[in-house]
C-alpha cells in the first residue's frame, strides 16, 4: 500500500500567518493517464472531513482562495496563506493512483 | 445540493454483521463518472477507506478487509449499503459514506457519520 508522510503532526499558527503542511508517498502518485490524483481534505472538530484540493492543485468549488496545493510525484504541499480562525482542525492528504486509497496520518492545526 | 447521510445498528456484539446505509440526495448513481464510498475513522484516530461502488456497478474492496466486506446499491431508492461480516472491536469507529466523482476518486460531499461500537 501507498504511505502517505503528513509534516508537521501538529501546526500551530497566529491569525494571518501563513503555513504549509507536507504530504510524502512511498510511490509516485502519476497516473498512467497523465494525472495526479492527490487530495487535501480538512477535518474540523466535531464534523465530517471535507474536500479542500484535488488532484493536486485543484481548488474545490466553494474553498477559499487562500488554500492552495502543489507537488508532483512524491512530494505535495498544502499552504494556507493567511490562516484564519476558521481554518482550525486536521488536515489530511489522501492518494487515488494506486489501490487501495489511502490517507496520511494528519496534521492538526491550531490557532495561537 | 449533494446530500448524504449513514445509518446503522449504533452497538453490535463481536462476531455480528454490522450493516451500514448511506442514503443520498442531489445525484443519481445511475450517472456516469458518480461513485460512492465507505471510509471509517475510529475514535482519535485517522480515515480508512472501505470500499467504492460505481454507477456501473463496479466495485472495489480494501484488501486488509476484503473477505469481510460487500458494498451493494439501489440505485432507484438512492442508497448504498456496506455490510461488514465478523465484526470485532477493533471495528468500532464512525463510519462516513461520500459520494465520489471520477476517475480520481474525488470524494466531495461526506454524510455526517454513524457511530458503531462493538462491545459484549
């Protein structure tokens, strides 16, 4: 199975900071088809995750601007320029190349 | 508006099947490219996934529980089913459908979860 590395376990930032959050795969994550299929979704406290970016840098419809997701074939990166007091709870990428899906471990971001 | 929401038993005893329904609004699973998906999160813990039906009635299993596992549909009542046979403890956890769009398995709209606890 594919492993998914999220750094830092634990992020804690100040309102308007900026902060990325580190996704590593034991395998490249580029499809046969061209596409990479790597996904961040947010998991707030107390609520079912939801869906941030898709295949890599796509931004789902309805997420701010201020997130945004980069990488290719092994390493990506979430970054949220200006965290805002909203934006607290686990991050987790999440791999669709290769059976069986599979999620990194997270990374909880706090606010100071 | 794209809703889904699980229902199961809330507490069932080791050795049970544990048997899960994810009913759905806003699409069809009869639609081309449209999937659904069982993901389960214990307590504290992260997000596994299951299993993947399709609108063609394709399916897909997570090895690790493989023989345990069957995902069904009914298309014209809007619901997928998960059905975990031999359940034990370490089945306990929240279990999340989502409906999934495309080939990259993008799941974009989650249900709120069912809490199942297996205890004696």
């Amino acid at each position: 199975d594919v492993v998914l590395t999220q750094t830092p376990p634990t992020l804690s930032a100040t309102i308007g900071q900026s902060v990325s959050i580190s996704c590593r795969s034991s395998q490249s994550l580029l499809d046969s088809d061209g596409d990479t299929y790597l996904n961040w979704l947010l998991q707030r406290p107390g609520q079912s995750p939801q869906l941030l970016i898709y295949s890599v840098s796509n931004l789902e419809s309805g997420v701010p601007n201020r997130f945004s997701g980069s990488g290719s074939e092994t390493d990506f990166t979430l970054k949220i320029s200006g965290v805002e007091a909203e934006d607290l709870g686990v991050y987790y990428c999440m791999q669709a190349t290769h059976a069986p899906l599979t999620f990194g471990s997270g990374t909880k971001l706090e606010i100071k | 508006q794209v809703t889904l929401k699980e229902s199961g038993p809330g507490i069932l005893q080791p050795s049970q099947t544990l048997s899960l329904t994810c009913t759905f609004s806003g699409f069809s699973l009869s639609t081309y490219g449209m999937g659904v998906g069982w993901i389960r999160q214990p307590s504290g813990k992260g997000l596994e996934w299951l299993a993947n039906i399709w609108w063609d009635d394709d399916k897909y299993y997570n090895p690790s529980l493989k023989n345990r596992l069957t995902i069904s549909k009914d298309t014209s009542n809007n619901q997928a089913f998960l059905k975990i046979t031999n359940v034990d403890t370490a089945d306990t956890a929240t279990y999340y459908c989502a409906r999934i769009v495309g080939t990259g398995h993008v799941m974009d709209a989650w249900g709120q979860g069912a809490s199942v606890t297996v205890s004696s």
